[in-house]
C-alpha cells in the first residue's frame, strides 16, 4: 500500500509561524517558529528564520502550502517567496503553494461571500472575500498606520499607562504595572526603551497583550478600560465593511482574543450577532496543500 503523503501546512505572522504536518488527514506533528512574513524574507533574519522551520521539522514535506502576511497569490513576490520556501524545504515550486494569509484566514472560516472575518493577531483588519473573489476589507494597515484592536496595540496602550506614570514623576504600581514589568523586566525609563525598541517591528510590543488580559481578569480598572477600547476599534473595522457588502454575519478570530475571555465578550456585546471561532489555519494550509499537489 502507498503510504499517504506528509503535507506542510505554514501559517506565517509576525510573531511566529505556526506549521503542522498532517498525513492522511491526521496531523503528525506541529510546532511554532520563528516570524516569517514576505518583507522579512527579503532580510538575513528571515533567511534564517526560514533555516529554523526548515530544522524543526522532523520529517520532510512532500507539498507545503502557506499563508504569508504581505502578499497577493498571484504577485511577482508569491513567486520569490514560492522559490525561497521551496529551495529551504528542497521542493520543487510546483509543490508550493502560496496565498496572503488573510484568504487563508478566510477560507478556513468562512465560504466565499458567506460572510465578513475579523482577524486580531498582532495586528487587525476586517476582511470578506465575494463569491467572485473581489476582497474588501477595513483596517490591516500595519503598525505604523493602524492595527488598532490587535496585540501590537494592546500592549503599546499598556506601555503608554507605564510612561505616563513616569512622566508624572513616579512608578506605576497596578496588577497591570506588575504584570508588564514581569515581561520587560522593570517600569524604568530604560527598561522600558529597551523591551520596546530591542527589535523592530511590532512582535515585542505585542508580546505584552497576555500580561493586559491577566490583570484585567483580575480586576485592573486600567486594563480592563484597554479591552474595551479594543474592541470598539475591532468592531468599527467590522462596521466599515458592512457599509459596504451590507449586513452579513461577522466571525471573530485571532490570537488576540485569546488574551482573556473579558475581552470576546466585549466583542460580542460591541458586535451583536457576531461569533467567535478559533480554527487552526496552518491545518487548513496543509489541506489545501493536498489538493494543490494533486493528493
């Protein structure tokens, strides 16, 4: 009997890279590593993030298929990024697939024009994709323009609270105060320039939105007050959508909302009606791995 094949299903971000490998439809291993995303992969970080997955794997990949931030399926940087992945993980193009890894997000969720996704990772954006494929979408600007709602502006909130206390000529002292300082490694000016701008990017920063929903799930009125801000900024991206496509369902998902279940509540009750949903989106990759492959 053919043994099945071993597909790769890649979940890229900018925080990390969730990958699972699944073998007639069972996944045998999963992991994640560190962040890919199109822009990085142009820079000797991302090369050797993509050696890192490449020697995490414990088996090799007969297709992989990925959803990567940054990209349009059918642009000249899916093709780079199609050759790059494919020379790392010793494929051929052809059994390489790539898509953005919003329609990734979609199509794990959602059929075409079924509805509209808000997706909060370390950034957010609103996103529907038509039956005939048109994309609108609200938000998804990146750091220097937006995210609002996701763990990149989470987390730049909680720092603001810290360095207004400073500017105020003392130290926060808050379960928040405490929790981010258990992440950066202290409230003063140079502990917090150095977490904040260690690395570039937004991944550090968004590393401080877990310590927002612990202090908020124990009662921290400053927190709290981040959540929901949060989700009004979510729920306005949802709206900004609707305005155009009309009043279809909306699905919540994203590790964001994973940072406390204060803050899903906040969603639903800022966006009647709406559901949130936590599928894995690197297993739909391999799927669709499989069919690209011809499995």
């Amino acid at each position: 009997m053919t043994r099945p094949p071993l597909l790769l299903g890649l979940d890229a971000g900018g925080s990390g890279t969730k990958w699972v490998l699944v073998r007639g439809g069972v996944t045998v291993a999963s992991g994640i590593t560190p962040p890919l995303t199109a822009a990085l992969l142009a820079s000797e970080v991302g090369a050797r993030n993509l050696a890192a997955l490449a020697a995490a794997l414990p088996g090799h990949p007969d297709a992989l298929h990925a959803g990567m931030p940054g990209l349009s399926s059918n642009s000249a940087r899916a093709a780079e990024v199609r050759a790059l992945l494919a020379a790392s993980l010793k494929l051929s193009t052809e059994q390489v697939g790539i898509e953005g890894d919003l329609d990734l997000a979609y199509r794990a969720h959602l059929r075409p024009g079924a509805g509209i996704l808000v997706y909060a990772g370390t950034g957010s954006i609103a996103y529907h994709v038509a039956q005939n494929g048109a994309v609108v979408r609200a938000g998804g600007r990146g750091f220097l323009l937006g995210d609002e709602g996701g763990g990149f502006s989470i987390g730049r909130a909680a720092l603001r609270l810290m360095t207004d206390a400073l500017d105020l000529g003392g130290l926060p002292d808050s379960v928040l105060a405490r929790e981010v300082a258990a992440i950066t490694g202290g409230l003063d000016w140079n502990s917090l320039r150095a977490f904040a701008y260690a690395a570039p990017g937004a991944a550090a920063i968004a590393r401080l939105a877990p310590a927002v929903g612990r202090a908020a799930d124990a009662g921290d009125a400053e927190a709290l007050a981040i959540l929901k801000a949060s989700a009004s900024a979510l729920a306005e991206l949802a709206r900004r959508v609707r305005a155009q496509v009309g009043p279809l369902p909306v699905t919540l998902t994203g590790g964001a909302l994973r940072v406390s279940p204060l803050f899903a509540a906040l969603l639903t009750r800022a966006l009647p009606g709406a559901t949130v949903q936590q599928r894995n989106h690197a297993e739909a990759a391999a799927r669709t791995a499989a069919v690209l492959a011809g499995f």
